[in-house]
C-alpha cells in the first residue's frame, strides 16, 4: 500500500499488472466519457486491440487531462521536451519477407 497527498492507495490483485498501450480511442456522450486503452496489431495494419476500457464523467475527464498535462509539464522540466510528430497513423513495418500483392510477381531471390 502506498501513499499520495494524504490518501492511502491499495492496488487490488486483478489490477496489479501494467499493459502498455499506445492507442486511447475515447467515446463521448453528454453523461460521460469511455476511454479504450489498446495496442496497434502490427501483423494487420489499421487494428487495434483493447485491453481496458475506463469509464468516467466529464468532470473526472477534464480533472485527469490537467493532471495528465502537469505530470508532462514535470517530465519535461525535468528530461526535456517530449517531441510528438504529426504522423498519426498505425506504425507498421515488415520483418522478414515482404508481403506480395495477389496478381503481382514476386521479386526473384536474392533481390536479382
């Protein structure tokens, strides 16, 4: 158990392993947000999988973005700045063979 400004936090079993996300696709409605943390599928460009869904009320949401932007603010004070590019798309490379277009020939071995 661990303690933050005075409140004592205790993180259950169930919630206890970190999953790394690099996706937040967010739903809104007037009563409240949906925030679906996920992972890009490199094996099929333009999917995402979704490990936890987090439900919240605007307020909370709007109270989260200015905690999420001060503990930036702190990192780069600290590191430097964060560079983030505007190249928003599902990164994908290919490891090993390339993939072959259906009616295209392949290139001949070796790359001759």
């Amino acid at each position: 158990m661990s303690q933050v400004s005075g409140v004592q936090v205790k993180v259950q079993e169930s919630a206890s392993q970190v999953i790394y996300s690099d996706v937040v696709l967010i739903n809104g409605s007037p009563m409240g947000f949906v925030l679906n943390f996920g992972q890009w599928a490199p094996e099929e460009p333009g999917l995402v999988r979704v490990y936890s869904r987090v439900g919240m009320s605007p307020n909370h949401l709007k109270l989260l973005a200015r905690l999420l932007a001060e503990n930036v603010a702190g990192y780069e004070a600290q590191f430097g700045e964060i560079v983030v590019g505007d190249h928003r798309e599902a990164p994908h490379k290919h490891i090993g063979f390339e993939p072959v277009e259906p009616g295209t020939t392949p290139p001949a071995a070796g790359g001759r």
